[in-house]
C-alpha cells in the first residue's frame, strides 16, 4: 500500500470516528445530568466515557480531544461532590471537546460537530427492513425491550448513505425465496466506513441460505421463533460492545518486519504491540490482552506452530483471532497453520491492503464473539463459567506470587418476590440495576461476575480479609440504599446478603474459595448472631466458620481478623 493509500483509509477512520461524536457528547451530557442529579452510578460512566475518548481521541488523530478527556477523567478521580460547581467544570470540558472536534472537522473538510443535528437523548437506533405484518412488530418489540428505537422500512432497497443517517442495527427480514435481503445485507457490509455495528437476517416463512447469508456479511442468522428471546441478547451484548481501536500484538523476530506491520497498522489508528520472541509475546498479552495476533512462523526461542498451539491450550486465548505470517504461500504450510488454531494465512511480504483488511474484520469479529460467549446476556457482566475460569487463574497468580485476594458472593434477599409481584422483566431490571452498582462500587481491576439466577459474584484483587470486611459492608450498605427504577417509574426495594472468603485463609483452590464463600452466604441468611458495636443480626459473614464467643457477644481481635461478622440488618 502506499502512502497516499495509507493516509487515504486513515482519513477515512477519522470521518467514521467523527461521525460518532456527536452520539458520545450527548452520552456524556446525560450523564452530567444524572451526575448532578446524584443517580448512584452517573459518575462511574461517565469516568469510563471520558476514559474511552482520552485513549481514542489521540488514536483517531485528534489529540486535543484525548488530553481533555484525560483531565476531566482525572478531575472526576478527586470524588468531587454533585453540585452546580461540578456541572459547570464538566460542561466546560465538554464544550471544550466540542471545540477540538469542529477543529478536526474543518480539516477533514466535514461539518462541524457543533451544528450537527442530534437527538435530545442517546439511544441506539435500529433499522427494520421488513414488509408490514407480525414478525415486523414482534422484531420492533424485541428491539425497544432491549433499548433501542426501532425506524420501520418497507423492503425497497434503499438504505442510509451518510454517516449521520446510519444505524447502530440493521434488521432485514427474508420472506422465502426474495433476493432482495441477501443484497441489502451485502450493499450495508460492503464496506467497513459507514457499516452498521451488525446486521440481522431474520427467517419468517421461508428458507434462508445461511452459507449465503454469511457470504453476505450478516452477523446473525435467526427464524422468526428466536425473535423474542435471541434479538434483544444480540442488541444489548452489541450495545455494550462499542468500537475502540483494536489492540494488535505482532510477534516477529525480525525487528525491521515487524516496525513496518506495526506502521501500517498504526497509520489506520490501530494500537501495535511489538514483541520479538514467544516468551516476549507472553508476557505482552499478559500485561494488555490484544484483539488479535500477528505472528511470524518462526521465533527465536520456539516454533511459531508451537506459540500457535500453547496460546489456544490458554483459556483465556480461545477466541482471540491468530493470524500467523509465514515465508511463503505453499499449501502444506497453510494447512499446518490452521491446524496449530491460526484464523488466518497470510505470507509474506504481506500486501498492506489485505493486511489491514483482515486485522480490522477478525478483530472487531473476535471482540464481538468473546463478548458473547464470556458476558451474561442480561447483565452485562461476566457469565458463570467465565468466572469460576477467572477465578482459577487467580488462586494460581496469587499462589506464585504469594499475594491474597477474596471472592464475596451476594444474593438478593426475597427476589423470588420481585418477580411474583411485578413480573419478570422489572426482575430482569432489577437485576440489571444491581449489576451497574457493583460495577460501580469496585476498582477496574477487579472482577463482577453474575454468579447464577439473582446471585452475583465479586473477586477482589490483591485483598485482606479486613478489606474484604469493608468491601462487603460498603456493597451492602448501596445495594440496601439504592432502590431499582424501573422504565414504569416504580421504586422496588433491593436488599443482600454477602457472603466471602480469602485466599489462602479459607481456601487454596477455586472450587475450595467458593464453597466457602457459599456456606458463609447461607450464614448471613439463616444465623442470628451478635457482631461487635451491639448489632443483632448480621447480612453478611466473612468465612464459614463461626466464632466461639458468639454466646457472650464479645469478639477477640484474632476473631474480627479471621471471621469478620458485619452488616447488621435495618
């Protein structure tokens, strides 16, 4: 590729990033609201939001942009207090993003962000193309439940060309036989500016091609049966996905190789990581875990076949693309390279076009998948399997390192209620409310997990059992505190209780931590005990065991460290 080329899809990305921004700045001013009007979890999103554009502003070539989102992401870590002076810094910050996004516009020749038309409030929008009838409005049901706005199409073809006009959501509906969704799904996914973040074919009444379908590019293939139940899972888990910057780990030992991969892809705004040896590339997607990997056949200090297979042996690599770069093109070489887990063959040199083209598409695929197969659909956060994964892996770091770390399980108290009373969705957005205060609550290092049903699951890194004494106590204090909203506007009360236990005082493996931490969860529902400080009757308990002086009601220092009794109910 050359460098006219290079800058020319570079350009390119800058378009589609600034398309984007006025969708960002009206999240960020509805979170300035929320702020200011002391919503529990306002200042947690919108930390992480000026988070995502400190890091991608600088990515998509406007730096102004990422070095105000860093200061009001900083400002935001000095716990200021909702009030009018807090809302004035923010809508300063904000209007200063403004400014640096018009500068970037005026030199990519684009309109200013600030007279863009945006809507008053941010929701996602979703495109319908489907003949009038039933499946069209139980897809436009699905789509709203699942917080988006549904515009309704009669299957004409025409579809949005401006970035201003695109969706987040393309549903196209097949109704047996009719060319006409397979080339809609096609003329949306032709090209990667301007493509929709996903693309539905739904099955009402006929056959679909599935092979053709994803020839096509649709990225999801239903029957009109799983409308209901798999389209709203698809639009929230896509929701939540949003579109950063790729992170790609190169692994070549040819320094001069890998600088040019890396300037390719660096030129298209995406984030290289270079490293020259496997256990170099180890250490790398140890320290920040990439979207994909780029690896060249043979390293150093072992086969590139070899990496290929002990990388797939790692759970946590399962699903990250691997593209392997090899010295020639021969088939046999091809096929031991899919054989070893690699996704992709490309041999070298590598035509810069097609490598940028396979990095961008396996990577916004693969992030698309782990997110599917690793997340609760509902909730957002990490699914069971995935966490009992995680939790393995940190009994096994803390067990190298000599370091602890505790695992509190919390269960909503009388849920069974809430869904008697109100029915099962505000039970859903209960527990969706619960999920974002954990989320809300804890460090971005550790790790809130949906333990099954209304439990949930939170592993704290690097913890004492004296700090996990003061984590739950805190949890369960603003779940008690903080009453789910429902979208009918009813309040439902929320209560838990919490349960914990610390590695390596109640456990050493993670089967072992979480029994532990179940059996002191079914104390702090079923036990009346005396905690200190004259409480009566304690919500949650750190360990399974219970302590001798609990007849008198007076606690040893030894029996606070070890057993920690808190919370006592309302």
């Amino acid at each position: 590729m050359s460098t006219a080329e290079i800058e020319r899809v570079y350009r390119e990305l800058r378009v589609a990033y600034l398309a984007e921004a006025p969708a960002r700045l009206t999240e960020l001013r509805k979170d300035v609201a929320a702020f200011s009007a002391g919503e529990a979890d306002a200042a947690a999103s919108l930390r992480t939001r000026f988070h995502r554009l400190a890091g991608s502003g600088g990515s998509y070539g406007f730096p102004e942009v990422g070095r105000v989102a860093r200061e009001l992401e900083h400002f935001l870590d000095t716990g200021p207090v909702p009030g009018p002076e807090t809302a004035t810094r923010l809508e300063a910050g904000i209007t200063a993003i403004v400014r640096a996004f018009d500068a970037g516009a005026a030199e990519l020749g684009q309109a200013p962000v600030s007279v863009v038309d945006r809507r008053p409030e941010f929701t996602w929008r979703a495109l319908v193309v489907a003949p009038e009838g039933r499946v069209r409005g139980r897809i436009a049901a699905a789509l709203r439940s699942a917080g988006f706005e549904p515009v309704l199409q009669a299957p004409d073809g025409v579809h949005a060309t401006s970035h201003a006009d695109r969706p987040d959501l393309v549903v196209l509906v097949a109704d047996g036989g009719s060319e006409a969704p397979y080339a809609l799904a096609a003329a949306w996914t032709s090209t990667a500016i301007g493509r929709p973040r996903a693309v539905v074919l739904v099955e009402a009444g006929g056959t679909i091609d599935r092979l053709r379908a994803v020839a096509a590019g649709a990225d999801l293939v239903l029957v009109e049966e799983q409308v209901d139940s798999e389209l709203p899972r698809f639009a929230r888990t896509m929701a939540r996905i949003g579109a950063p910057p790729p992170r790609v780990l190169v692994v070549h030992p040819d320094r001069v190789a890998s600088g040019l991969l890396a300037s390719h892809l660096e030129h298209a705004g995406i984030r290289v990581t270079q490293a020259a040896s496997a256990g170099e590339a180890q250490d790398a997607a140890e320290a920040e875990f990439p979207d994909l990997v780029l690896l060249a056949s043979r390293l150093p200090d072992a086969d590139g076949l070899t990496f290929a297979r002990l990388l797939r042996q790692d759970p946590r690599f399962h699903l990250v693309p691997l593209v392997l770069l090899a010295a020639s093109g021969a088939v046999p070489e091809e096929i031991a390279a899919l054989r070893a887990g690699a996704d992709d063959f490309l041999p070298q040199p590598v035509d810069p076009a097609l490598l940028l083209q396979v990095v961008v598409s396996r990577a916004e695929r693969g992030r698309r998948l782990r997110e599917m197969v690793h997340r609760d659909g509902l909730t957002g956060l990490l699914n069971h399997a995935t966490l009992m994964a995680e939790l393995e892996f940190a009994v096994e770091s803390a067990r190298r390192n000599g370091g602890s770390f505790a695992l509190l399980l919390l269960d909503l108290d009388h849920f069974r209620r809430v869904n008697d009373r109100y029915g099962h969705l505000v039970g859903d957005q209960v527990l969706f409310h619960v999920a974002a205060l954990l989320r809300s609550q804890v460090r971005a290092s550790d790790l809130v997990g949906r333990y099954g049903g209304e439990e949930f699951a939170v592993v704290l890194q690097g913890c004492t059992p004296e700090g996990a004494v003061l984590v739950a106590h805190k949890l369960h204090q603003r779940v008690g505190a903080s009453p789910a909203e429902t979208r009918d506007g009813a309040s439902v009360p929320v209560r838990a209780s919490v349960g914990a236990a610390v590695f390596p005082e109640h456990g050493v493996t993670a089967a072992e931590l979480a029994h532990a931490a179940d059996r002191a969860l079914f104390a702090a529902k079923t036990f009346s005990l005396k905690p200190p400080m004259g409480s009566t009757r304690p919500r949650s308990v750190i360990s399974p065991v219970m302590p001798t002086s609990r007849c008198t009601g007076r606690w040893s220092s030894a029996e606070i460290r070890a057993v920690a009794m808190v919370m006592p109910a309302d």
